[in-house]
C-alpha cells in the first residue's frame, strides 16, 4: 500500500479497527503485569493498618453511572481488602445518583464471602461488619455532623434500620474513630473532605478519582494531605492486585480486565499517530 493511501484512509476502516482493538480484549483479556505505584501502596498501607477492635474505614462514595467503569471497581476492591481483613466499613454517598452503585456494590461483595464462608465468623453481615448509611443533602451538612456524632446524623441506614444499636458502630463515634476516609469520586468531594473533615476534625482522608480528573488531586497527594490517591482504571488495576495478592482474596478484577482493552487501544492509537505523520512528510516531501 502506497503512503498516499495510508494518509488518506476512509475514516470507517478507522473506527472499525478501533473497534475490534476495544473489544477483543474485553471479550479475552491478556493480562498486563501491573505495576503498583507509591501513592496506590499508601492508600493501601494506610487502610491496613486500621485497628479492627478500635476503628473503622469510611468510605464515600460519591460518583454517577457515568464513572462506574472506573471508580466502581476500587470500590469493590477496597470492601474486599476490608472485609478479608475483618475491618468494619461505613459507607456513605454525597450524590444521590451513587446510591444504586453503593447497594450493588456492597450486596456483590458480600455475595462473594458468603459463598466461601463456611462458619458465622466467616461469613459477612449487614449491620455487624458494614453499614450503608445512604445519602442525605447538601454534601458538606454530613461531612461537618460526622465529626461529632455519626450515628446521630445517620440515624437510619440506607434500608430504614436504626443505627445505633448496630454492631458495627460500636465504639465509633465519631472521625477519632477512623482510621481513614477514603472517597471515591468524579467530582471534588475528596477535596470538601480535606477542607472541613481533615482540617477541622483531623482525619486522614485517601481519594480515587477519575483518569482525566487526577492531576488535580496531585497536589493534595505531594503536601500529603491525601494519604494515598487511586487514578483512573489503572489506579483500581493496581489495588485490585494488591488484594489478591496480599490480602489473598480471590474475585473478578473488572480494572485489570480493563487495562488490556485500555492499553490496545492507546496503542492502535499511537500506530495511526505514526502513519498520519509519515503520510504528511512524504507528501511534503514530494511536492
């Protein structure tokens, strides 16, 4: 084929490529090696280091089905790092578009462990290892009442159970009784945590994000206000690979699926960038 012709492909061919190069791996994936970062082995570092007698993790997760491809499965891997290391979770949304994706989320996971459990101590309960206490307007009225009481705030979860009496919320009053909250998000609610829950009430605050949206988060990440920053899929590819292997829970790894689709597609990408450039300077060249 002559350059000419690669310089002016049909469009069509184009996108049908694209096409093929997404959806193939999706439908097999290779599997990359995955590469864990500083700031993805910190978030890690930091939930599992929760004292499980003391303190619990929250996280908030505050993202529409748009995000879901990205931000859904650090959700799932970070309830599966919890849950497999016995930590109790709170779970919240600031968007009320999040709620569906919380509930699908937590009932996955605990579909999951209780498919494997094979006693009560290993199986997981609603209410005694983790609590969904739903949505409630504006973003920053929940942010500012969880530093002082939260079953006080959430009086009832997300499906009308009273809270207080839960197990799970035994001796957690409060942020002093987390140890970490991680928010997970398309918008700016990571940023909303680090100015009135970190700095008025002290609490460590970690954040994944949106590929596009990260590099707005890295100066939180670098004055180490965030102690720990997920990015994109591969953000969630690598927390997903930090639970499987050291954490040793098993399940799907829809980020790590991802990345092979991800990744061919950067590269057909790249190929066409290469081509369209080597067209244009052999056409120069020859008039």
């Amino acid at each position: 084929m002559r350059l000419s012709k690669l310089f002016k492909l049909d469009r069509k061919i184009i996108f049908i490529i694209m096409a093929l190069v997404i959806a193939i791996p999706i439908i097999k994936p290779f599997g990359l090696p995955t590469h864990v970062t500083s700031r993805t082995q910190s978030l890690f570092d930091t939930v599992d280091a929760t004292d499980r007698e003391t303190q619990a993790v929250l996280i908030s997760s505050d993202y529409a089905p748009q995000a879901e491809p990205e931000l859904q499965p650090m959700m799932i891997a970070l309830l599966r790092h919890c849950l497999g290391r016995k930590i109790r979770v709170l779970l919240v949304t600031l968007y009320i578009e999040g709620a569906g994706l919380v509930d699908n989320a937590a009932k996955q996971v605990i579909n999951e462990f209780n498919e494997r459990a094979t006693c009560s101590a290993d199986s997981i309960i609603m209410g005694r290892d983790i609590v969904f206490l739903g949505w409630k307007p504006p973003p920053i009225i929940p942010i500012l009442a969880m530093g002082t009481d939260i079953a006080g705030f959430y009086t009832t979860d997300f499906y009308k159970k009273p809270t207080a009496d839960m197990p799970v919320m035994r001796g957690i009053k409060n942020y002093d009784d987390l140890s970490i909250v991680v928010a997970l998000s398309s918008g700016g609610s990571p940023k909303w945590y680090v100015q009135f829950a970190q700095t008025r009430f002290g609490v460590k605050v970690g954040a994944g994000v949106t590929a596009v949206s990260v590099a707005d988060f890295y100066p939180y990440l670098e004055s180490g206000q965030f102690s720990g920053l997920l990015g994109g899929m591969k953000g969630a590819a690598e927390y997903e690979e930090l639970v499987d292997k050291v954490v040793g829970v098993p399940g799907r790894r829809r980020a790590t699926e991802g990345m092979s689709s991800q990744s061919a597609a950067h590269l057909a990408i790249m190929f066409f960038v290469i081509i369209g450039n080597i067209g244009y300077f052999a056409s120069r060249r020859r008039r």
